[in-house]
C-alpha cells in the first residue's frame, strides 16, 4: 500500500495573470511553481463572480449545469440581497460530495457556497451585509460547530477585526491548525485579502501588492505545516484564483434609465413597482421583465441605453445559456472599459472573459505533476478532474479535463 494522499486546494481571489508575474518573484509561490506546473491566461465562466466561478471549480460544471449563476440572489427591491451561500443550491455533484463517498476526510474554511454540505469539518464562508449574530448563527448551522468553536478558540487572536488581512491571517492559521490536528485527505480553503484590496484600491495598486505578499507568507505557513505534519506522506497542492479584476474610475446603475422610461415605479421596494429591472453583477447586468405587456417598452430601454450610456455590448446568446442567465433574464449587457454597473468601486469584476489580463491561474505540484512547467489555457472547469485524479477518485460527468496528470 502507498503512502497515504493528501490535496491543499488554496484559492487566491481576484488573482489574475499579471499579479502571478508578481507572485513568480516571491519565494514560496516560486518554490511552488519549481515543484509543479503552472496553467496561465486560463479562462474563467459567466458570470465571472466568485461564487459562480468556485462552484464551476468544486463542480468541474458551467454554471447552466451547477445552478449557481450569480453572488447575489435575484430580490428586485431589497437594499441588500442574500448570497448564494447554501450548497443545496448546488444541482450537481461537488469534489468535496465525492471524496466523501470514498472514505476521504474534508476541511473546507471559507468556500464558497458550503452553508449546510456535507463536509466533514465545515467553517462556511458567510458574506453580506447582514448582523454579526445573523451571520454566526448561519456559520454554526450550515458548518461544524466543534471545528469552528475551536477554529475560534485556538486561532481568534489572529481576528482582530472582521475585515482584511486579519480574516484570511485567522483562516490560514485556522487551516495549519486542521492540518495538525484533523488530518484531512483533502482541504478547501479561500483566501480573499486580493479581491479585498482590489475593490477598495485599484488593481496594481500598493495595497494590491501588500496582499500578493501576505499571501506568499500565508503559501509558506501551509508549506511549513505540511512538513510537520505530514514529513513521509505524499502531498499535492492546487493553488488557483477564480477571475481577475479590471480598474474602475466611475459607476452607473441601469435601473435608473428603466425607471425614466417609467417601466420601474414609485419606492421601488416592492414587485409591483417593477414592470422590468436590471440584476447588476459588476461588469455585467441582466435585465429580467416582469410585465410581459411591458416587453416592448423594455426592450426600447435597452436599445437607446446601449447607445446613450458607457455599455460595451450585449452579451451574445451562447453566452447567456452557458452562464445560466437565460432561464430568466430577457438579455444581458457588458459595461465599457473603466465602468461597472451598481456599487462604486475602484476594482471590480464580473466581465466578459476577452478582456486582456482578466484570466485566473492554477498551480499544481505533487506526484504525478511535471516539475518547473509552464502551459496557457483551459478552463477553470479543468480544476476539478485534475483535483479528483490527484486524489484518485472516479471521474464523473464533468465539461473539464485535467490536462496535467495525462489521466
């Protein structure tokens, strides 16, 4: 018998190809790359957000086929729409579901959509503008009390405050704790110090380049905690990010050009105010209508918006099926270089996926992965078979390949 198998699964949010030029320089990101090989310019799924992009990762499926199809839930009318954050929301088969059927133990902190899986040692990710006992008490429902009490109780030094680089120092130090003490076959854990910095300073801004160090620093402390722990057994890890992340210098809402073409009314607080309204998702937005004999009129709306305000183009038909915006929005649009639709931002993604330098990575080393290589292309979709053959787990359906184990 072999020795026994262990997988990392590490995502870097917001990382995009130029920030790995910057990762290349720092030490243990480097000294990974050396030990494995790199898929670069890889191309990320509509709608290029974080929940849809991790479920297509855990899923190996687009998101027509998986379900989840946006961060926010659709709530025309609610200030601050729900998450995605149940994994019952998930219709098809998670890596994390399949390790389970085969004996395997997971550690899943802070990914995306894991509110109530079945997961062996659980600390979901909770996001939204909700209160901090709401959020707790989701934590604790959807995840694994013990794993968390004690996440909370050996490592809560390290959260001092709940925002960022104090979330991902307390996840990480959280994650070499589970490392030492539960010895899982497989762990999940999200990091989001980028995706952070970019939204509130820029891309390539200093503060983006702070968080790419942290974490270099936070690769290392995993580094070091497999060596402790695990000195005689074979381990691989999958570093990855989910979309990159454009520059932003103004914001616009369309749902202010529908109400002056009198298709959203009054308050807007409740659904009969709305004959048609626009989803806002970042770099993209989807018009949903809700008075079918209001068609005509939206209809008008969008096409003198396209022409009258900073929309790039309207999403193609393929690419509303495969993203699953199809089953029921009217149309989808593309904000123009510099914009985005909804929340003022300095960063923001959510884009097409043409867009030069909005590519996500991924980073391979252990057995059975070629040393000191680098490739371009694939889908993150790819991520899933790649992490199943690692792990030695019957594939199933999935619309990725592995394209690094020859398997």
């Amino acid at each position: 018998m072999g020795n026994k198998k262990h997988l990392l699964m590490v995502s870097l949010d917001a990382v995009d190809n130029s920030d790995v030029d910057f990762l290349m320089q720092l030490p243990h990101f480097s000294s990974l790359c050396e030990r494995g090989t790199l898929a670069r310019e890889v191309e990320s799924v509509l709608v290029s957000n974080t929940y849809v992009v991790h479920s297509s990762i855990i899923t190996g499926r687009y998101p027509n086929s998986h379900g989840i199809t946006e961060n926010l839930l659709t709530q025309p009318g609610k200030d601050n729409p729900d998450w995605h954050w149940d994994s019952a929301d998930i219709k098809v088969p998670t890596l994390y579901e399949k390790a389970d059927e085969a004996g395997l133990s997971v550690c899943s902190i802070f990914y995306p959509v894991t509110c109530g899986a079945n997961i062996r040692w659980n600390f979901p990710e909770v996001p939204g503008k909700i209160s901090f006992l709401e959020r707790a008490v989701k934590i604790f429902k959807g995840g694994t009390p013990g794993f968390i009490l004690s996440s909370l109780l050996h490592y809560g030094k390290y959260l001092r405050h709940i925002s960022e680089p104090y979330l991902d120092n307390f996840t990480t130090q959280a994650a070499c704790g589970a490392i030492h003490r539960n010895n899982p076959d497989l762990l999940l854990l999200h990091l989001i110090d980028v995706d952070d910095h970019k939204h509130r300073f820029g891309p390539g801004s200093p503060q983006v380049h702070d968080a790419l160090r942290r974490h270099d620093d936070r690769l290392g402390l995993l580094i070091d905690a497999v060596k402790n722990t695990w000195p005689d057994e074979e381990v691989s890890f999958l570093i990855f990010s989910d979309h990159g992340c454009l520059k932003v210098h103004s914001n616009f809402d369309p749902n202010d050009w529908l109400r002056q073409y009198g298709l959203i009314h009054g308050a807007a607080r409740q659904p009969e105010d709305f004959d048609a309204f626009f989803h806002n998702a970042g770099g993209t937005s989807f018009l949903k209508i809700v008075n079918s004999e209001k068609k005509a009129d939206a209809v008008r709306a969008v096409s003198a918006l396209l022409q009258e305000l900073p929309v790039k183009r309207m999403l193609t038909e393929e690419e509303m099926q495969i993203s699953g915006m199809a089953a029921q929005f009217y149309c989808g649009i593309e904000a123009s270089e510099g914009y985005c639709f909804g929340e003022e931002e300095k960063g923001q993604h959510g884009y097409g996926l043409l867009r030069k330098n909005y590519w996500p990575f991924y980073l391979a080393s252990g057995s059975g992965i070629a040393k000191n290589k680098v490739i371009k292309g694939g889908c993150v979709t790819d991520i899933c078979p790649l992490a199943a053959n690692i792990l030695d787990l019957p594939l199933w359906a999935m619309d990725g390949q592995d394209r690094l184990t020859g398997r």
